[in-house]
C-alpha cells in the first residue's frame, strides 16, 4: 500500500513515527522498504534513507534504548522533508514483461528500466524449463532434470525429493537463475548482521526468503533439505546472487533494509 503513496502521503506516513511504539519494528520495516523506492527516481534521497535504515536497525530488541529511538525519530523526520519537497508526484514503474512476470521496478528519472536486460519481448511467450537449469522462487530452489513439455521433473531443495512441476511456473513462480539461458553472471555476497540478534537463522532465513520471492539467488544451506539451516562459516553467510551487475547493487542497496542491517563482509564476482 505505502509503495502506492505520493511522496508527500509517504512523508506524512514518516513524520507519525513520532507516535508510534518503538517496539513497532513492522512498521518501521514497511517504511524503510516504501522509501528504497524513492531513492532510484531521486537519488538526492539516498543519504536521508541510509540513515532511516540504519536508525531502525538499532531497534531490534537486544539493542533498543530510549537514544536509538530518538535517532530513529530524527531521522524519520529528515527524510519525510526531503520527501515533502517532492509534492504529490508519484512512483512510475516499469511494466515490461519478465520471466517471472511483470517487471515492477522504479523507474529512474531518464525512464531507462536498469532491469532491461531482463525484460522479454511479448511474443516470446513462457520460458521453457530445461535440464541442468536452476529456477528460484516462491520459496524454494528447483533443480530440472528433464522437461517433456508440459512438466518437468526437478529437485526441490525445500522438500529433498523430486517433483512434478507445470511449466505455467516457470518464468512466473519461477525465475530462472542458473544453467542453459540463464545470466552469464552471478555473485557471492558473505554478510553478517550488524548486531548480535537472537537468532541467526531466522535472520538468514528472513534474507533468503526475499532472495527467493525476487527470484534472484538464495542463501547457502548446510545440507539443502526440508528443515535444513544455513551455513556460516568464517566470513558469514553465504549469499548467491543471479544476474548482471544491476541486480548485485540491488541486492546490496536492499540488504541494508533488514533488521538489523546485513553488512557484507566480502564478494564476489563470476560469469560461467
């Protein structure tokens, strides 16, 4: 709903922070990830969002303090004015058809979509799965074995089995991420959160749900399996992030708006 504000609808939404409890994370979070948007269009917002995003990543409960909500506050403030300056104008997203549906993205002020490169031509039709490839979203990872056209047997990483999946899935419930037609790039991101947290597999679990929802990668488990937790090992968790360099920045810019934080602790960079 918040993503549909004007930026002055959004600012208002900013300044009643103020009012709210400052056990309220949820509605912190919500705020954090309506105003990313913003900073694409307008990146003369981007100091004034990195600074909400920070403040409200101290509000997690082993770290909330009567200072940390105050900063919270302050820095709600600063950006619902940069927002106001805005006026009633509107977010235009890009509409292009992708393989995992429409695209969505902001649009930045010159109209150029940064996700072009994953835009597909209308009459290309649905992706077809194929063997070797590797397909993320709707919350799992699905390795395909073999396609007979209208179903594809595949791996599940969720359920440790293999499945029957419609081909309506791929490109829509599905993105493609690895093997034949895939990018030719992905990455490796290590990150750590910025604070202790309870419980670093929720976290981690928090991370790789929107990775999968974005069908843009997913975070390294231990043993890939229904129940299985997430590796850490000397540098953090590990992250595998699918597509051209504009998709490894907004993994980044987005891994920010977790509570708390993830800070990455190192990366890299290949094309198969």
């Amino acid at each position: 709903m918040q993503e549909k504000y004007t930026a002055a609808e959004l600012a208002d939404e900013l300044s009643g922070v103020r009012h709210l409890s400052p056990e309220m994370t949820g509605s912190l979070s919500m705020l954090d990830e309506a105003s990313l948007g913003w900073t694409t269009r307008y990146p003369q917002l981007a100091e004034a969002h990195q600074a909400f995003a920070q403040a409200r990543g101290q509000q997690w409960p082993r770290t909330r303090t009567e200072q940390t909500w105050q900063q919270v506050v302050a820095a709600a403030d600063t950006l619902a004015s940069a927002l106001r300056e805005l006026g009633d104008v509107r977010l235009e997203h890009c509409t292009q058809p992708t393989s995992w549906g429409t695209c969505d993205r902001v649009l930045p002020e010159n109209g150029s979509c940064r996700g072009a490169h994953e835009h597909i031509a209308a009459a290309a039709g649905p992706m077809r799965p194929g063997k070797g490839q590797v397909w993320a979203g709707d919350g799992d990872i699905l390795e395909v074995e073999s396609f007979d056209g209208a179903y594809a047997v595949v791996f599940s990483r969720q359920f440790r089995q293999q499945q029957l999946v419609n081909r309506d899935h791929f490109g829509r419930r599905f993105q493609l991420v690895s093997g034949p037609d895939a990018s030719v790039q992905w990455h490796q991101i290590w990150v750590e959160p910025s604070v202790p947290v309870a419980d670093e597999q929720d976290w981690a679990g928090a991370i790789d749900a929107a990775l999968l929802r974005g069908g843009k990668g997913f975070v390294v488990q231990e043993d890939p399996g229904h129940g299985a937790g997430f590796a850490r090992g000397a540098r953090g968790f590990e992250l595998k992030v699918f597509g051209e360099q504009v998709v490894y920045d907004e993994t980044v810019r987005a891994l920010a708006s977790f509570s708390p934080p993830a800070v990455v602790v190192a990366d890299a960079h290949h094309e198969r």
